[in-house]
C-alpha cells in the first residue's frame, strides 16, 4: 500500500506547472508552488509566453519563459514568500525573449524582430493559502502591413523598412511604448513576396510613424528610396497599398479584421 501512495505522489507531480532554471532559459522544472497562472485565451497566434512576477518596486522576483509545443504550456508556477507581487504576462512569437528586468521596460531588438504582441498584468497577494490565476492577455501593437502593388524590377533582391516614432519597448503597467526606437526589418524578396507586416508599441492610443522605405540590388546597392508618415491607432491594423516603384496617391478607410479593434486602408 505504502508503495503505491508513493507512485501516486510521483504522478501527481509530474503533472504539476513548470517553474524556471533561469530568467532566460526556456528550460523548466516541474514543481508545485503558491502561485499557479495560466491563460484563458491559450489559442493566441502566437509562439512564447513570458510569465514575470515582479514586486512593488518594479523589479523582476521570477520569470517562466515557454515555448509553443512545450509540456503544460500555458501554465506557469512559482514558488513565493508572502506579500503582494506585480504579475505580468506577455505572448509574442520574436525569435527571443524581450529583456524583462524592469516592470517599466519591456525590450525588444531589431535582431530578435517585432511581432503580434499580448499582455496581461494583475496585482498578486501571497498569503498562507495557494493563490490560483487565471489572465486573458490582450493585443497591445499597432500593425503596419505594407504591400506592394506594382512588380520589382529584376535586379531588387532586398528591401528595407526603417521606422521612427514608434518604440521597441513597452511600460507593461500601461502597455505603451516607452523609448524612441529605430526600428529596422530587412526582407529578401528574391521569392516576390509583397506583404511586410511592421509592427510597433506607440506612445498613446494613436500615433504617427515616419517609414523609409529602400530597395536593395544582391549587392546592397540600394536602388530606390522611398518614404511616408504612416498613421497608427494602438491594436488597430494600417493597410499600406502602394505602387512603390511607379507612383504615390493617398485615401484611407476603416473596417473590422480578424480580432484587430479596427483596420485602415491607406493609397499611396
């Protein structure tokens, strides 16, 4: 009988949620602790989850970086002391993860790229008791899809987008952006793709950006430049038409697309 409480026990902590190595490992542990946070809306399009607890100064306490496809992603662990703690969550598919040391920065960098990005935050009290959470992150980028509607001439291999007046970084207690990035994306377009999805954190709920746009030959030459002011609403996508190697015109519209709070068509 003894033995099969003993299996019974190391079952059930095999199934338990996982707790980090390191802040910036994506390799965990699984172990039970106080606090356990998973997320409702676990079908977000995205690929990493960052769940960082921080305390009343702002600074980091412990982080569960997760990877989609990962044992019991979507679900987070650790092990506190008592008091209140700052919980913060972010879902994003960059190729890391952001620098998250501070509850006031949250930074990305143009090597690790800029993506569809979600946050949940939530004050936490850690008493005697386990403390069970359960948040829904919500979509905190403005998107920029840039498409070109005319053919690249047969010597463009590459093509730049270089913009200002956004920001690489957001305040996750207010899930706008909180520097004055330059923010860069280079493209090799040698398979014709058309559609460039450039994505920032404004500083307000609306916001304006300046793109320079560069066409590239194989060898960095670069062949054409050309730029625009691009207006933005935070969670709202801007639709850039553009006939980049011919011509410029400009109208807009708005609608509704895909979970997005509201989409813009701009002509130029």
């Amino acid at each position: 009988m003894k033995q099969i409480l003993a299996i019974f026990v190391f079952l059930m902590a095999m199934v338990s949620c996982e707790k980090p190595i390191s802040p910036e490992d994506d390799k965990t542990i699984k172990q039970d602790g106080n606090l356990v946070v998973s997320i409702a809306n676990i079908g977000l399009p995205v690929t990493r989850l960052n769940f960082v607890v921080f305390d009343m100064n702002g600074s980091r306490v412990k982080q569960v970086n997760q990877i989609s496809g990962v044992a019991d992603y979507g679900c987070a662990s650790f092990q506190l002391e008592s008091g209140t703690y700052q919980l913060v969550v972010v879902a994003h598919s960059s190729d890391g993860n952001p620098t998250l040391a501070s509850i006031k920065k949250v930074q990305y960098t143009n090597a690790q790229g800029f993506t569809d990005t979600f946050l949940a935050t939530s004050y936490i009290s850690i008493g005697d008791e386990s403390v069970t959470k359960t948040v829904a992150p919500h979509r905190i980028v403005s998107l920029c899809r840039f498409v070109l509607k005319d053919d690249y001439p047969a010597n463009v291999k590459k093509m730049r987008f270089y913009y200002t007046g956004g920001s690489g970084a957001f305040d996750a207690t207010t899930g706008l952006g909180c520097v004055n990035s330059k923010q860069s994306v280079l493209f090799d377009v040698s398979n014709g793709q058309k559609t460039f999805d450039l994505y920032t954190f404004l500083h307000a709920a609306e916001g304006t950006i300046r793109l320079l746009v560069t066409a590239y030959d194989a060898s960095d030459n670069v062949l054409l430049e050309r730029d625009y002011d691009v207006s933005l609403q935070q969670n709202h996508i801007t639709h850039c038409n553009c006939p980049y190697f011919s011509g410029a015109t400009m109208a807009s519209s708005i609608g509704l697309f895909n979970g997005w709070d509201g989409e813009y068509h701009l002509n130029f």
